[in-house]
C-alpha cells in the first residue's frame, strides 16, 4: 500500500482535496478529526489532559479554548501535552494503516496539517502539498467566523511558508482555479503511485 502525505497551509484547500482523494477511492486519515475524537467525550486523552492541567476537561470533554490558555506560550507545558498526546495520536494512525490494509486499499493519504513541521514527510512515501495563490488564500481564511487579518497572520507564523512546503514536495495541487482541476490532478497522482514502474521518491532520496 502506498502511503501519502496531504499538507498545506491554512486556507490552501486540503480538506476539499482530502475528500477528493477519498472520493477516487483512496484510504483518508484525517489528523484534525483524530485529535477531535481523541479529546471529545470517552476520549482517550481526556482523563491524561485532566490530570496534568486541572480544569480544561469540561462535561467530559477536552475544552480546547482553556487547554490552549494553559500551554501557549509555555514550551515546557507544550511539551507535557505532546508527550501525552502524541503516542495516542500514533496509535489512532497505527489502527487507521491497519484497517487501510485489510480493506484492501492501494493508496492512504494521510492529512496532516502539521506534516513536515513534525517530521512526518519521513513516513510516507511521497507528500502532496496543497497551494493557492496568497490572495485567494486570505480570502478564503478571513470568510471564516472569527478570523480576523491579526489572527490570520498568528496562524500562518506557526506553519512553514507556502514556498518552503511547495519546494519540498513530490507533487503539488494549485486549488486555486476551482475543484475540477484539482480532481483531475488527484485522478492524474493517483494513477501515477500506483503504476506498477512507480518509485516512491522516498526510496529514490534513499538510494542517492
């Protein structure tokens, strides 16, 4: 099976792109909707985040507006968090690969927001990134409830420029021209991992 990493920046268009890939018939792992249930009520991560920071669970729940209060800024409580967090995340992933198999999958695609910032990009086999042109992408950003320029500027600080993904990446899908485009660019990605001639650019970056 053949894995691939989905990134971009906010507002590039990689959930719209995510649902495509699941749509051509490709196995999707969803990080964000993970990391929801993982906090959400009967969650794993609830009775740990508890524990360390007293206060942020509410009616059972990971209350995401006060555990941020209680980490940001803070490196050494951001990484209590992340010690907790990230090996519940890992096996969530490890289930997800596991049932990818079993169902027979060619291909799974895992969304990742934060792929290379996490290193990520050295688990898979190639990384998609995602990308629009800067006005589009503002525009599509400050639509969102509660997004003002301030925030949006705070957002994309804490992710790697547009730039640096796009020159990282094995492919890259330009959203900016509507979804057909981007379909056929899925459909075109899709038959081109699973040729059977296909090298994964990992294994060429290791051969070299």
């Amino acid at each position: 099976m053949i894995v691939l990493g989905l990134t971009g920046s906010i507002g590039m268009g990689k959930s719209t792109t995510a649902r495509l890939f699941a749509e051509a018939g490709a196995a999707v792992y969803d990080a964000d909707a993970a990391v929801h249930a993982l906090y959400g009520p009967g969650g794993a991560a609830v009775g740990p985040v508890e524990a360390a920071f007293p206060g942020v669970v509410v009616d059972g729940a990971v209350d995401r507006t006060r555990l941020a209060a209680r980490v940001v800024g803070d490196p050494p409580a951001m990484a209590r968090l992340e010690a907790l967090v990230h090996p519940l995340l890992a096996a969530a992933r490890d289930g997800f690969h596991a049932r990818a198999l079993a169902s027979g999958a060619k291909v799974a695609v895992l969304d990742v927001p934060l792929l290379f910032e996490t290193g990520g990009d050295r688990q898979v086999d190639a990384v998609v990134v995602v990308s629009a042109p800067e006005s589009v992408q503002r525009a599509r950003v400050l639509e969102r409830p509660g997004i003002t320029p301030e925030t949006l500027d705070a957002l994309l600080a804490r992710q790697l420029a547009d730039a640096e993904k796009r020159g990282r990446a094995d492919y890259v899908i330009d959203t900016g021209a509507g979804l057909e485009p981007v379909r056929a660019e899925v459909a075109r990605i899709l038959a081109e991992v699973t040729a059977p001639d296909w090298v994964p650019p990992r294994d060429r970056r290791a051969a070299t």
